[in-house]
C-alpha cells in the first residue's frame, strides 16, 4: 500500500487577491481527487466563488480580511511551521516573494514548487537573475503555463537542472501522476523496508543522471557519488571512506574505478559495473577483478554478448542487461510548426557518428525535396582537443565541412547548433531524427528523438535491430531518404511520429528505473529485456 | 600511377590539390601545436619576463612577483586550448573569408531561395547561425540584409525568435552589433506575415531601418517597428509638381524616445544615399522632438532642414533651403503635407525621387533593383574611389579612415561645423591655413573635434569631381553618404563656402582639394 503524497498548496498570489487562481483550482482539484494524495490549502481571506474539495483540507481563516494577509516573512514561517507538524512532500506557492523566502529555506529544497508565471523578467538585472536562480534551483519542479516560458526558462537559466513542466489550466490526471512520481517515485517493492547506502563511481555520469536523481529521492537510499576525473583516473585519490561506508557500489563506464572498487570491495558489499561499449576496447574491463563484480550491466543484447565472449572469467548469468533510457516528461514537447521538414543529428564526434552519412542522405532527400534540411547538434571537432589530435579525425571532418561547403545541394541545409544540455528543448524544431553511426551500443539520441515525437531513421549500425522500433530502421541510404521524403505530408509525418512514440515507450524513465532499483539487491535475470 | 593524377594539361589534378591542402594543414596544426607549447613553457615564460622586466624601472620592480607566479604555476599549463581550437566558420565558410569582392556586396541572413535570388544580381555573403560571427568580422558588406523569411520552417534560422532559439537572436542582435560599429547598415527585410513571425520585431527594432514588403499582410504601419522605412510606399515627386498627400515618399515610423538617435541619423542618411528627398514622419516624434531632435538632430543637419505638424518651426527655413536646393525633411501627416507642398514656391525644384521611387517590392527581383539602386546612388563615391586607386592611393579598410575637413576664409563655418557634426562615427579633424581661421573655428566648435594646419604636403596631390547627374552636391550629402557607402567623400565646395572633405586613412599620406565650379 503506498503512502499518502502529501501536498501543501500555498494560495497566496503576488497581488494578495482573496480570489482563488483558476489554475490553483483546478490543481487542487486534481490532486484531491487522487486517493493516495492529501491536499492542505494555505490561504487567507475568504474566496466565496471556490469551493474547497471535500478532501481537501483547507487552513484558510475566512475571517481575515485582505488587510490581514501576514508578510511574506511571516507566510514563509507558518509554511515551515506548518511543515514542521507533519512534513509535506511537495509545497506549491504562487508568489515569487514567497518562494524566494522558502527557497532560502534548506529544509524546503528539493520539495517546492514554483508556478513559473510568477517569476519576474530575470533579463533585466543580474541580481533578479540570481535571485530565480536560486528559487528555480531550490524547486523540485518549476510548473510552466506553456512551453514556451518552459523553454525561456531553461534557457536563460542553464545553472538549474530542475525539471520543468508543462503544466496546462486544466492539468489531466496523468500529469498528476507524473508530477508526483517525479516528486516522489514509489519505492519498488524489493527495496521497501530497506536502507541502502548507495555510491555511485565514474567520470560523465550524464547517462545515469536520471536514475540518480530517482535514486536519491527515495527514502530507501542513501547516495552518494564518487566522481572520477576521466575514465582512467580519480579525482584525488580514491574515496577509501566512500568505498567502505557503502552497501552497493555502482561503479558507471567499465573503467579505472572498476578496477579498483573490485579490488578493494569489502565483505558484503555489492558491486555493479555498468559496460556501455567503448570501454571493452581498452584493457581496463580486463583488469577488473571479475571474482567481485556481482552484476556486470549492459546496455543492449549485443554488448551482453560481447561482453560474455570477452570476459570469459565472469559467469555468463551475472551478464545482464537494463536499456539506456529518457525521461518523457522531460521529452513529450510540442513540435514547432514545420518542424517535419527538419532532419536532426544530435552529436557528430566522433567520425563514427558518420555525419558523412548524414548528408548523403540530406542530399538524396533534397535532390527531390529542397525543403528539408539538417540541423547538428554537436560539439565542433576542432572544439575538442584530445579528437583534433588525431590525424584522422581531423582529415575527416575537413573533408566532410568541405563537403558541406561546396556542395550546391548541401549549401544552406546544414546548420550546426552549438552543443548543449537543452537536447529537449532543441527536439522541438526537428521532426526526423538521424543515427548513422558505425558502431553504437544502444545511442541515446534516436531514443531521445522519438520519445519528443521525432521520426527515428536509423540506418543499421549492428545491434541497432531489436532497439528501436522496426519501422525506425533503415537498410541504406537511399531507403532512408524515401522515408524521409515521405514525411513532407504532415499527416504521414504526425502518424509516424505517434508510432515512434509508441516504439520506445517502454524505455521511459519510469519503467526502466524499477530494473535498477531491483539489480541494486538481488540478480537480476540476464535474459530480461523489456 | 601517380601520373594518372596529373590531368593531361600537366596541372595537378584535384586529388593532387586536396591532398597538398590537406598536408599544408596538418603542417600548420603541427606549427601552432609547438607554438602553443613554445609559449606555455616554463623557459619562454621565464624569458620573457625576465626580458621585459629589464626594459624598465617598473618592469624590474614587477619581476619578483612575475617569478614567483611563474614558480607557483610550474607545471600547469595555461589556455592550453588557446591555439588548439578554431572557430567553426573557418572551416564552413572559408570560401566567404578568401575570396574577391564582386561588385555590390550584401551580408544576407535570409532564406535559401533569397539567397539565390540575389545571389544572381548581388555578391552575396550567406550568414548562417553557426557562422556568422566569423565572417562578419571578415567581410565588408556595402548592406546587411535580414530577412524575416529565414526564421521559416526549412531555413537553417529557423525558429529565430522563438522561446526555444532565444541564442539564434542573440546571435543576430551580436551581429547587428558587430556591423552597426563598423558602420555597415543593416536593413530588415519583412517578408513574412506580420502575425507569424512577430516576435522578430525585437530584431527588426536594432536594424537601421525596415523594408516591409507591402504584400505581407499585418505588418504595423505604426508599431511596433521602432524604427523603419516603408519602401513598399515610395511614390514619385515629380519637379515643381503638386504632391499627393496620400502618398510620401519614405514613411518613418515611429520613432521611441528613448532609442538612441544614431540610428535615425543613420536612416536619413541611408534615404539620402537612396535618392530620397523627402521623409515622412507619421507625428509619433513630438514627445521626443525637444529632447532628441533639437539636440542632436537638428544640431546635425544644418544643411538640411525639419518641419513638424507641430510647430511647423523650421517650415520657413524648409522653403529657403529648397531653393538653395538642400534636401528637406518634412515630418507632418499626409493631410497637412499637401497643405505644405502647396507652399512650395513654383519654380522650387524638388528633387526627383528618381533612384527608388515608385518600386514595388513585390518579387525579389524589385528587392535586388532597390538595393543595387541603394548601391549606385553612391557612384559619385564609387568614382571617386576609384579615381584615388588609379592614383594608387592605398585607400585602406573603411573603418581605419577618419574624416578630415578642410575649411578656408570665406567658409561658412557654422553650417561647415554642422556638416561635420552630422556624421558621428568616423573621427574627424579639420584642417585649416592660417590660425585666424584656427582661432574661429575654436570659438565656434565648442567641441572636441580638433583643429590643425594644413601641411603643404597635403596639397600636392588631387582628383577633380565633377558630376553632372548631381549638379549640386553638398558637403553633408556627400558625407552621409559616405558613411552609408564606407567609402572617402569630398565636397565641391558650391556657394559661399569654402570646404573641402577628405578622407584621411592612417597615417594620412593624401589629401583632395576638390576645385570650386
């Protein structure tokens, strides 16, 4: 049985009207309705016109006048008061005074939630700007009238990874559910009743941010992350304290930190390495000392066999395999209008990626259609010192920029946008995601695409069959074009989008993350996969 | 087989060429890898303070400190990436960066088919995102064109001015930026609903003035353009002949009061360098009128005049400049234009609006006549350029050049000093022969604009003007068009006056006396 999310809405607006926000209505509405939610309605002076839901607790004094509202101080104290008689899960306010002062609140952080429209314009003084920053930054999740100020907001303030939402006038229930499971992610039921003290070990941990931040959210974990310099190297030393205070170690890239947690694991403890692919070339998956690793996860069928093949010392049934996912609140955006004619590319470095490809196909696809074109989101080459070392490399990527240059159906069509966290934000304009790499252990960025409603074309790098939906694959290159082409009519493009959407359901944050929580205590089935 | 690379003719053949390229490349990278290193090493470091420490007292005092930075840092190794990276433009748009003007040359952020379209009359410079910054600081266009077609979907700037491309305008306001210092115009093309593409008016607002396609419906005649020019409604003035009211000849929009004045004085000037005589300004300017315009503007335009529905104030002075033949600029609503017009005496010629007049801007092609018209309008700059190169006058990139203005006895000073005031971007100096004049002209400018002798070297060297098409041509015209155009100007120094300009590159190795008559 789960337990009750309780939630406090503070009903304060900016102008300290007695009229209840038709939004707030409507969302306490929503979430009264939900069994397994309490509402607390905070508020002062009496609104006649709304009626608060019999379930609702309401702590509004309707004898106060709109004379009497308290400062904002003082409304930020009986909020933490008020917290303070029984810990709420989420505190919504609608009054930047207010979430100012409660953000400044470290008790509060992590459990506020910021109405959006409420912030000032943050563009006219640095000061205001630090100060959203810190509410935004403070917010478990700042609430969004549309997606455009969603997108204003994680532009301009790219310090916050707060998860943003689209929150509508009349928000459906099943934003109410994902609201809260973002808030709050139920517990799987192998961990309940447990406290776990989880580390998490490695260098770029941008593939497993999500799950982490779900992670921590749980009550059944206690984590903390040892961050590595590189793939090779620690920063400092190794964490000895880190390494003995816990119960798991996942130790994320099958690198140095493999090593050395699987040779200095302690009685009891658990090790998880997770091989994503490069790694299996180098010689440091070889130097781990397999004996200790419990679960050894990949992240597709391919790799789970390549893995079993090239580390023979480890027993095939701790091979095991949880996909690479993306989170659907943070992708399901709208589409730009004309977004269908634009192909996407989202990282072209290494030459791998084969963005050679990329435009072999733009070329095929404008030779019939000149509307399409292409847009990369990537770092530069030359931006990336250790890549523009390689001779190779570097002859490459001339020749392809060349290429993009002087070729008279390329020129225009190309447009490289500058690399970025905001990959969501940027999948609003595209409508046909690309992957045309060589080699992939299961690529993020097709899935990413879908998931925002893009049509994936995947050209078929090996292992890519059985990743991504069947309709997403595409033998060559000149296939690929005809279903591109195929997307100039709209209504083709919005069915394939629905469909691609349906693909990777099941990749969502939320359905892969019980895998994790699960191999965190016992093995998991090698052969599973969703 | 390496000769099979060798066409027939004995010229290498492309595959030949892009393999030299690509070693010479792999040499330079290699090159500025060792420079890179060269310059973050602990010796060269140490060198090089310890050189320029001994240079003077100072530096000597400096050195312990510079030492023992130096110690503290052993072993880092500072903007390591300094030389490693290059900007992307150089290899995306290399071609734009090397390659020869032709002709006319138009900076344009606009859509694919635009780009074609005046590719074929224009050489154009394509702006793309991921470039453009790079090739803004190495091109000198005579015009910046932005059209409002590229933020459509298929268009590599597609999404400008959108929440979710908000560096897309960044970007554009950068470039704005980077062009508006060197004093290039940048004109916004409105080709696209109005409604559809609204929020590219925080763009259109920092250009130097607006062309809206009248074709495209809903684009505000009143607001909120800040700032702009309607071409769409240019209409013919005919000499001597009674004016429509309906119609003016350039609108000007509305104009915020707290919009700097440069680039009204920039628009005027660009309407002059168009052929424009008379500017309509729809009566949004009152409020700001005392504070900008007596200021600044009017304190500018000596030679040429304003009229308000207002006051009508200058509306006297109007009349006696048309018949000195200086250009007017009445700023009065169309019904009471007509009602001024009329008071145009006879046998006041007002200048025929003959280079953009009466264009319709309702294909590309139109569009492509009136920017080379905008271009031409400065042939008399172009000649005059040309004349000094084939005196083999190094006339230097335009943004090195100041303005030097020579004033002798019997010059106007007070409308030479306002003429010069007129342009604010180039610096300028005024040369004078004998320290009464000096000691005038200080009295008069109350200004920093320095004053100084004309050396007898400067005078050894001339080009004579003379243009028949443009008869009389005044100091100010000359100058703003000068600065539209980026190129030297000069006056013929008509009427009692008696100025010349010139540009001056640095250092100042020539100079033009232009001879009266």
């Amino acid at each position: 049985m789960a337990s009750v999310f309780r939630l406090l809405v503070d009903a304060t607006t900016e102008d300290r009207s007695d009229a209840t926000p038709p939004w707030v209505r409507s969302t306490v509405e929503l979430f009264s309705s939900f069994d397994d939610v309490e509402v607390t309605l905070h508020s002062h002076g009496d609104d006649a016109d709304f009626t608060v839901p019999a379930h609702a607790v309401t702590t509004r004094d309707p004898s106060l006048a709109q004379n009497d509202y308290p400062e904002l101080e003082s409304l930020a104290d009986e909020i933490v008061e008020l917290d303070g008689t029984g810990r709420f899960d989420a505190v919504l306010v609608l009054s930047y005074g207010l979430a100012l002062d409660l953000a400044n609140t470290a008790s509060m952080c992590g459990r506020l939630l910021v109405w959006a429209p409420c912030l000032p314009d943050w563009s006219s003084a640095e000061a205001v700007r630090r100060d959203v920053i810190s509410v935004v930054s403070a917010a478990g999740c700042v609430l969004c009238d549309s997606e455009d100020l969603r997108s204003r907001i994680e532009y301009a303030i790219p310090e916050s990874r707060t998860l943003t939402l689209y929150w509508p006038p009349e928000p459906p229930e099943s934003d109410g559910r994902r609201l809260i499971r973002r808030l709050r992610p139920e517990p799987p039921e192998v961990l309940r009743g447990r406290k776990l003290r989880v580390v998490v070990a490695g260098y770029d941990l941008k593939f497993i941010n999500g799950i982490l931040r779900k992670l921590a959210l749980l009550d059944e974990c206690e984590l903390r992350v040892d961050e590595w310099a590189t793939l090779q190297t620690p920063r400092g030393k190794p964490n000895v304290a880190l390494k003995n205070w816990a119960d798991v170690v996942i130790c994320e890239w099958c690198g140095a930190n493999a090593v050395w947690y699987s040779r200095h694991k302690r009685r009891g403890q658990r090790l998880i390495v997770r091989l994503h692919r490069f790694e299996i070339t180098t010689a440091l998956p070889y130097a781990v000392e397999l004996d200790a690793v419990d679960q050894l996860i990949t992240v597709c069928p391919k790799y789970q066999q390549v893995v079993r093949e090239e580390l023979a010392g480890l027993p095939t049934e701790r091979v095991v395999m949880i996909p690479n996912y993306a989170d659907a609140s943070t992708f399901e955006r709208g589409k730009l209008p004309g977004a269908h004619l634009h192909m996407g590319m989202i990282g072209m470095i290494p030459k791998l990626k084969r963005l050679d490809l990329a435009l072999d196909i733009l070329e095929e696809v404008r030779r019939r259609d000149d509307r399409f074109c292409l847009f990369v989101k990537s770092r530069f080459p030359s931006e990336v010192d250790w890549l523009w070392k390689l001779p190779d490399e570097r002859r490459y990527f001339r020749s392809v920029l060349r290429r993009v240059q002087s070729s008279p159906s390329l020129e225009g069509a190309v447009t490289f946008d500058p690399f970025g966290w905001d990959v969501a934000n940027w999948l609003r304009k595209i409508g046909t995601v690309l992957s045309t790499s060589d080699a992939e252990a299961f690529q993020v960025a097709p899935l990413e695409g879908m998931m925002s409603g893009s049509v994936g074309v995947v050209l078929p790098w090996d292992g890519a069959d059985g990743l991504y939906p069947e309709v997403s694959l595409a033998p060559d290159v000149r296939h690929a074009a005809e279903r591109i082409l195929e997307l100039a009519d709209l209504d083709v493009w919005a069915s394939r989008s629905r469909a691609a959407k349906k693909g990777v359901e099941h990749y969502d944050l939320d359905r892969v993350f019980p895998s994790w929580a699960g191999i965190l205590v016992e093995d998991r089935d090698p052969d599973a996969w969703p | 087989m390496g000769h099979r690379m060798q066409s027939e003719r004995g010229q290498p053949s492309l595959q030949q060429l892009r393999e030299q390229l690509g070693e010479a490349e792999d040499r330079v990278w290699e090159l500025e890898t060792k420079l890179r290193e060269t310059l973050h090493s602990t010796s060269y470091r140490l060198g090089r303070n310890l050189v320029l420490g001994a240079k003077s007292p100072r530096g000597l005092w400096r050195l312990p400190a510079q030492l023992w930075r130096l110690y503290q840092g052993r072993g880092t190794r500072e903007a390591a990436t300094e030389y490693a990276t290059r900007p992307a433009g150089l290899f995306l748009n290399y071609r734009s960066l090397v390659r020869e003007r032709e002709g006319p040359q138009i900076g344009l952020v606009a859509s694919r088919q635009t780009v074609r379209s005046l590719g074929a009359a224009f050489d154009v410079v394509p702006l793309w995102p991921h470039d453009a910054n790079e090739v803004a600081h190495a091109i000198s266009p005579d015009v910046v064109v932005i059209e409002s077609g590229a933020s459509m979907p298929g268009q590599a700037w597609s999404a400008l001015g959108t929440a979710i491309e908000a560096g897309l305008e960044e970007t554009l306001v950068d470039l704005i930026a980077v062009f508006g210092r060197r004093s290039i115009p940048v004109l916004f093309w409105w080709t696209t609903p109005f409604d559809r593409t609204a929020d590219l008016s925080r763009v259109s607002g920092r250009c130097d003035f607006v062309v809206a396609d009248d074709s495209v419906p809903g684009v505000p005649k009143a607001t909120p353009l800040s700032l702009g020019v309607d071409l769409a409604q240019l209409q013919p003035v005919r000499p001597s002949a009674r004016r429509d009211a309906t119609a003016p000849v350039l609108h000007l929009s509305p104009y915020e009061p707290d919009q700097r004045v440069a680039p009204a004085t920039r628009l005027v000037e660009a309407a002059l360098a168009a052929g424009a005589r008379i500017l309509y300004e729809p009566g949004h300017l009152h409020a700001a009128e005392e504070t900008l315009w007596s200021r600044d503007v009017q304190s500018c335009y000596q030679s040429a005049a304003w009229t308000t529905p207002t006051t009508n104030r200058l509306s006297h002075r109007c009349l006696a400049m048309l018949g000195s033949g200086v250009p007017v600029f009445a700023c009065k609503e169309p019904a009471e234009f007509g009602e001024f017009v009329t008071e145009v005496p006879a046998d006041v010629s007002i200048h025929d609006a003959e280079a953009c007049a009466g264009k319709r801007l309702d294909s590309l092609g139109a569009m492509a006549e009136v920017l080379r018209t905008i271009h031409l309008t400065g042939t008399v700059q172009n000649r005059l350029l040309a004349g000094l190169r084939s005196l083999g006058v190094d006339t230097g990139p335009s943004e090195d050049r100041g303005l030097g203005v020579s004033i002798r006895a019997g010059a106007d000073i007070e409308q030479a000093v306002g003429s010069i005031k007129a342009q604010s971007i180039r610096p300028a100096e005024i040369l004078v022969d004998d320290a009464d004049m000096r000691d005038r002209l200080s009295a008069t400018l109350n200004s920093d604009i320095p004053v100084r002798p004309r050396a007898l070297g400067e005078s050894s060297r001339h080009v004579l003007w003379r243009d028949k098409a443009w008869p009389k041509t005044y100091l100010h015209d000359l100058l703003v068009a000068s600065e539209v155009m980026g190129t030297d100007c000069f006056s013929d120094g008509d009427g009692p006056e008696m100025t010349g300009a010139f540009g001056t590159a640095a250092p100042k190795p020539w100079w033009i006396e232009v001879p009266v008559g």
